[in-house]
C-alpha cells in the first residue's frame, strides 16, 4: 500500500510523465498543488502554452483517471513576466460577481436579473453575463430578441435593456437549439464571451454561472478576477447541501463569498394575506451562520417575481415599489457596502497555493 507521500511522489511523476512532450518540465512547470480533490497545475508565463491549455487540461484527465484522490484538473498560467499582473481583469469593468447556485432551478437568473436592475437604480452601472451554457435564460428574463452588433475591432457590443448592458451566449442561437458542448468548446466559448464581449464602463458584472460545481465554474472562478460570489438557494436542506458546495468551491479557488440569498422564502397568499413555508424558511440564514459567510436576504416565493420572468420584465423594473422589488433593493445595498469595503483587497492578485 502506498502511503500519502509516496501518492504524492507518485502523482508529480505522472504529471511530469504527461508534460513531458512539451519540452523540459523543469522549465515550465512551477507548480502542483491537491487540495480537498482539485489539483491545480501551474505552468510558468509562456506564450506557447496560450491556446494548448485546454488540451493539456484535457490530456492530463485522461492520464490521470486512476488517482481516486483527484476529482478535477484546473490548468493555469502563472502571472509574471509577460503577462500582466491584471491579465485577469476584463477590460472596461471594476467589478466582477458571480451568482451561483448548487443546482438548477433555485431562482439564481430570476435574482441575477433583478438584482441588476435594483443595483441599476442604485447608480452603478452594471451588466450582465449570462455564461449558464446550458440553459442560457438571459434572452427570456429580459425580453431580448435582437442579436448583438460587433464593433470595428470585431468585438460584440452588449445589449443594452432597461438601462443594463447584457451578452448571453443565447443572443447566438435559436431559443430551441439543443446545447450540446464538449469541454474544450466550453472553455474556448467562455474565453470569447469574456474577451471578445466589449463592455464599456461597467462598475459591477454579473455573472449567471451555470448551477453546480463543474468544470465551467471552476474556469470562470480561476480565470476571471471575480470581487466575489454570491450563492442563491431556496432554505430546504436538499438545496443547501448542494449550496454548500458551490460555496466550498468558491473557497477552493480563493473568490471571496459576499454572501447567501434565500430565495422563495415566505409565500404570502394574496387571498387571505396569511404567510406559508412552502420551501420551508430560515434555512439559508441558519447555514450563513454556521458557514461564517454573511446572509444577504430573503425573496418572497411570489407570483409578480416569476410573472415578471416569463414576461420579460423584472419585477425590479416592472413594480419597484412592491415588498418583493425592495427586498431585492435592500440586497443590493448590501452589495455595493460589501464591494466598497473590499476595494483593497480587489487590488490584490489572486493566490494560487504552490507545493
Ligand atoms: P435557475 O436560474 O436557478 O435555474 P430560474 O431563475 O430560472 O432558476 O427560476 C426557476 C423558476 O422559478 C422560474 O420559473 C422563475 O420565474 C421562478 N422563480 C424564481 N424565483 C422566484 C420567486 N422568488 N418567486 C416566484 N417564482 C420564482
């Protein structure tokens, strides 16, 4: 039986073994780290490696399916000497969010949307990603049917509604064509919407990460210089235990947790006005709590919420004086006190840990 070390030994040969027609490992690599199943590979800041390290990614999985320890490769570039030190920066934004969610159907567009509207109407100006590859849901929440126009450089100008520049990779293709992706498509399409997209001004992005925890949140949350997340769950445990994940993963991957939203929470029966539990409540602030990540708020389960989806209008937008628009406003300002109080530490590049 092997021992931990010996593993480890065992594991950086092979890693070495799967570089090796590169040219001289001891080159390039600068780094190998396993924590908690992800291994993380650097490679040092060569231009060669640019456009392979999807491959790499790729050959690395497939040589190094029988390690039981490793449950997902991340291949990265280190940040010095030709690239900048902001190279994970997108140009024309200050700040980027992620919204995410353990698993489907909690309400994470329906939030990111209406989200960006009460941020909007509090003077920032924000825009919206929508990388959820699988299900883009951006062109529906907000009504848009009309494809973007590309700028003289080639780049794809947003679309702008409600005073909010959006890019889904939905305004690409036919509402009913099925997603089919393979991983290097996947990572070469979100590299396109995060450089080809220009984006112009923009104080705060949202990004709409697909739900979960797979390789495509791992490639945004390591490649993209994010202020933080914020993971949106409905307050049953089954949602919380995915949500768990999501915030873990996060962690993992050093994008600070800005905070937790619980999403339909109290139902008030617009007959008789009486409040229902119907997802049950309070679970989200509780596993806030016992995480050590602030809870950001609770959204009614509400019929104006989801009408205002399906209708292309956010209920943010369509009746912002309502209890269910105010409660996404009172999140709002919590976020922009949470992105304020951060402003240094943006500043700082992002950590990758290096045995
Ligand atoms: P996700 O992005 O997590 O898959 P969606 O935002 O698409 O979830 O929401 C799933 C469904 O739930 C949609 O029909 C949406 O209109 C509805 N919905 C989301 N949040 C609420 C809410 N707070 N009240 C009522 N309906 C909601």
């Amino acid at each position: 039986m092997f021992n931990k070390k010996d593993r480890q030994i065992l594991l950086k040969e092979h890693v070495r073994k799967v570089l090796s027609p590169l040219g001289d490992v001891e080159t390039f690599l600068e780094g190998i780290s396993l924590h908690e199943g992800l291994l993380t590979i650097v490679l040092n800041a060569d231009s060669r490696f640019e456009t392979s390290l999807d491959k790499i990614q790729e050959d690395l999985r497939e040589n190094l399916k029988d390690f039981p320890d490793i449950k997902n490769i991340i291949v990265t570039m280190s940040q010095h000497k030709t690239m900048p030190a902001d190279s994970l920066a997108i140009e024309g934004i200050k700040s980027i969010i992620a919204i995410a969610s353990g698993k489907g159907g909690v309400g994470k567009s329906t939030t990111t949307v209406n989200l960006a509207a009460a941020l909007a109407q509090a003077g920032q100006r924000v825009g919206i990603l929508d990388a959820d590859l699988y299900g883009p849901s951006l062109p529906m929440l907000m009504g848009i049917t009309e494809k973007p126009s590309v700028s003289a450089d080639k780049k794809l100008i947003p679309i702008q509604k409600f005073g909010i520049h959006c890019f889904s990779i939905g305004f690409m293709i036919a509402p009913e064509a099925p997603l089919i992706w393979r991983g290097p498509m996947i990572q070469s399409t979100l590299r396109q919407m995060l450089k080809d997209v220009l984006w112009q001004d923009i104080d705060i992005l949202l990004i709409d990460m697909p739900p979960g925890t797979g390789d495509v949140q791992l490639t945004l949350a390591q490649q993209v210089r994010m202020s933080g997340a914020i993971i949106v769950s409905t307050p049953q445990d089954i949602a919380l235990i995915d949500a768990r994940k999501g915030l873990e993963m996060f962690r993992k991957v050093n994008v600070p947790v800005l905070g937790i939203i619980e999403n339909m929470s109290i139902f008030h029966c617009p007959h008789c006005g009486q409040p229902s539990e119907i997802f049950s409540h309070g679970g989200a602030k509780r596993e806030a709590e016992r995480l050590q990540v602030p809870f950001l708020g609770e959204v009614p389960l509400d019929l104006s919420i989801r009408a205002g989806s399906d209708g292309g209008i956010p209920v943010v937008i369509a009746n912002p004086q309502t209890p269910e628009a105010e409660s996404y406003k009172a999140i709002a300002k919590k976020i922009i006190t949470a992105l304020e109080q951060k402003e240094g530490a943006l500043k700082a590049p992002p950590i990758i840990s290096v045995v």
